[in-house]
C-alpha cells in the first residue's frame, strides 16, 4: 500500500469534511488516524508557535473529540508512522510523506484503514487563532518600521518585505498563538548589538516605541486591506505565504503555515505592549479584538 501527503483545507474557510482513513496506529491510550484530507491545521513539530485546531472526528455513528492534531512522517517501504518529535527526517526525504495525524480517545479498532471520516473543526477557536497570528506579523512588521526609524546604526543583511532592517528575524527566539493574542519574545544580545541594533537606546525609549507601534497598527488597520494565503499546493508541506498589502510600497509577503484571517477589517482593535524582562530579553504582547 501507498500512502499520499495530506491534502489540508485549512487555509480555505472549510471547517468540515467527510475523507477516507488512510493509516491507523495505536499509542497509549489513544488512536492516531490519518487521512487524505483534513480541515485541521496540526502543531507544528518544529516551531509550534500555532496551537493545533479543536474538533471533532465522527465514524459509524460516533462521535470522537480530536484530543490532539500533530504533524507526521509515513516511511512508504516500511510503513512506519512517526509522530510529532519522533520525525527526524525532512520534508522531501525521498520514500516519507508527511501527514496530519488525528489523536482521539478510543479502542484500537474504533476507527480503520479504508474508513470514512466526518472531520469538523471548531471553527470559533480556529477564528481565534487565526486573527491572533496575523496579528503577530503585523505587530513585528510595525516593530521593525519603527526600529529602523531611529535605532540601527548599521544596514542590516536580513530585511524585511518592506525593506526594513529585520529585527524580528535576529532577534526572535520563540512566538506563541493563543486564542487573540500573540506572545513573542526577543533577545537582545551581544551578536545583535554587533550587527548595529543600540539595545541601550531601545531599552531605555520602550514606552515610546511601543506608542509608535500601536499607532502605525492603527494606521493600517485603517486600510481595510484583504489578507490572503498564497499556495504553492494542496499537501500539508506545501509552501504556503501570508500576503498583505500595507501601503508601504512593496506588498508584505511571509512565508507561513499557520491560519489566518483574511481581512485587516476582521479586527476591531489591534493594542501591542513591550515588556522588559530583563536586560537582555523583552516581550511583545499583541492583543486584538474581533470586529
């Protein structure tokens, strides 16, 4: 038997789904099913910034909550599932495909190859999480532009789709999706003062940075631009880009495999606040309401 990457949906406004299953395995207590499509956008195993979608997986009659919705790796020859940190293959390793793997709570026969499943996404929480990534790229694209006004003292490499010196990229050492706000946080260390960034300036101007980030958020919020998620395929690992346009000349273009909204007039309200936590690290907290 061959196995097919999963097709995934989650990128186009469809909450529910009727697939077949293509691979079961047992795990503890739980039963991991894999189909050939889903509208479940799963966590990534390798930076799990995105909470995985809540749901439901219905076969036969029964009604299974999805527990958990995690990325997996089938080797074809040997027909081996492999899930979440046990994947220690890329992507386009020849002989794997990659999958969303479907955790629920069940017997070992509950639910088999061959199968097929009702897959519903809730689509509220999903909504949640998608205003709140967005959210996050235009509050690190606000950040950057503000940054780049007055505290680099060197051109930087990395730029950002505007042009501005990439703060986010340097110094961005984890993010976090939550249900309307994003949590990102950022270290400003030794390497990133070399490269030109006055950390000291940065530090002692937070308030009035952040000021400035909240009102150019506002500015653009203004613009009521759409937000569109560019494919390159249907497959889960298929590239896929967040896409808006800002007004700042060049179209803000990120590669992302998150949800998103798909318009800046799906918020209501857009409010950023830097936290130091000490003197190397701060927090951009990014809240946002639904309009």
């Amino acid at each position: 038997m061959s196995y097919t990457p999963t097709q995934v949906t989650f990128t186009q406004s469809i909450y529910q789904l009727a697939s077949e299953v293509q691979f079961v395995r047992p795990h503890d207590e739980y039963l991991y099913v894999v189909s050939t499509q889903t509208p479940f956008h799963p966590v990534s195993h390798i930076w799990p910034d995105h909470p995985a979608d809540r749901g439901t997986l219905a076969v036969d009659g029964c009604v299974y909550v999805v527990e958990d919705c995690l990325v997996g790796a089938i080797n074809q020859d040997e027909h081996q599932l492999l899930v979440g940190k046990e994947i220690l293959v890329k992507r386009d390793e020849p002989g794997w495909v990659f999958v969303v793997v479907h955790q629920i709570k069940t017997e070992e026969n509950a639910v088999k190859v061959g199968d097929v499943v009702t897959l519903t996404v809730d689509e509220e929480y999903q909504n949640q999480l998608s205003r709140a990534h967005s959210a996050g790229h235009l509050a690190y694209l606000a950040l950057n532009k503000v940054l780049a006004s007055a505290y680099w003292r060197k051109d930087a490499d990395r730029k950002d789709p505007h042009g501005h010196n990439d703060f986010n990229s340097y110094a961005q050492v984890t993010s976090f999706v939550t249900e309307d706000r994003c949590l990102d946080t950022y270290r400003l260390g030794k390497t990133l003062r070399k490269r030109g960034l006055n950390s000291a300036d940065m530090l002692e101007n937070l308030a009035k940075i952040e000021e400035q980030v909240n009102s150019q958020l506002s500015d653009w919020l203004k613009l009521g631009s759409k937000i569109e998620i560019i494919r390159q395929g249907d497959n889960l690992t298929d590239s896929r880009y967040w896409q808006c346009d800002l007004g700042e000349g060049e179209v803000a273009i990120i590669p992302c495999g998150g949800t998103h909204c798909d318009s800046l007039t799906s918020f209501g309200t857009m409010q950023v606040k830097l936290v130091q936590r000490d003197g190397e690290h701060i927090e951009m907290h990014t809240h946002v309401t639904q309009s």
